[in-house]
C-alpha cells in the first residue's frame, strides 16, 4: 500500500469551486480499482485551506489514478486554475 497527503490552498474567492472540484474527485477516484482511499478535508481555521489524503494498493494504482481522465481534466488542468498545491508527500505503511 502507499498513501498520499497532500494540501492545497484555494485562491482568494474561489473556495467553493475548489470544493466543488474535490468532491467530484472524490467520487470519481473512489471508483478506480486500486483505490482504498481519497477522502478531502478542509481546514476549521481557515477555510481556504484543504487536505486529501490517499491510499491506493501500490504505485502502479497511484499511476493509473494520475493518468485517469477525471485526474487529468480536474487536478491537472482546473484545480491550478483556482488553486495552489503547498505541499504533497508520499507515505507507506510501517508494517
């Protein structure tokens, strides 16, 4: 298994449509097969703020997940339009 922790921070006045991208990418990666997880969070302090974290069976699922057309279209084209990635980081699992 590997799992991905990523932030992202919505440009000013753009915070629900970063919502809105999120939780269609939230939907549609849920749906690929080497997805155990893709759940989005957003910051109580600061709305602007947003956290996903991932877990997929290995990395050719991550692969597959970045090459898909919901991934494509949304995180790689849209979501840098009204938001800015901070960070991302690439875990695996201790045992």
């Amino acid at each position: 298994m590997i799992a991905l922790a990523v932030t992202w921070i919505a440009k000013d006045g753009h915070e629900a449509r970063v919502a809105e991208l999120f939780r269609y990418l939230s939907l549609e990666s849920r749906k690929e097969p080497g997805c155990r997880q893709f759940q989005v969070h957003r910051l109580l302090e600061d709305r602007r703020r947003f956290f996903i974290y991932e877990q997929f069976d290995d990395e050719a699922a991550l692969a597959a997940h970045r090459a898909s057309p919901h991934f494509a279209t949304h995180a790689r084209v849209e979501l840098p339009l009204v938001a800015d990635r901070h960070e991302g980081h690439l875990y695996e699992p201790l045992d």
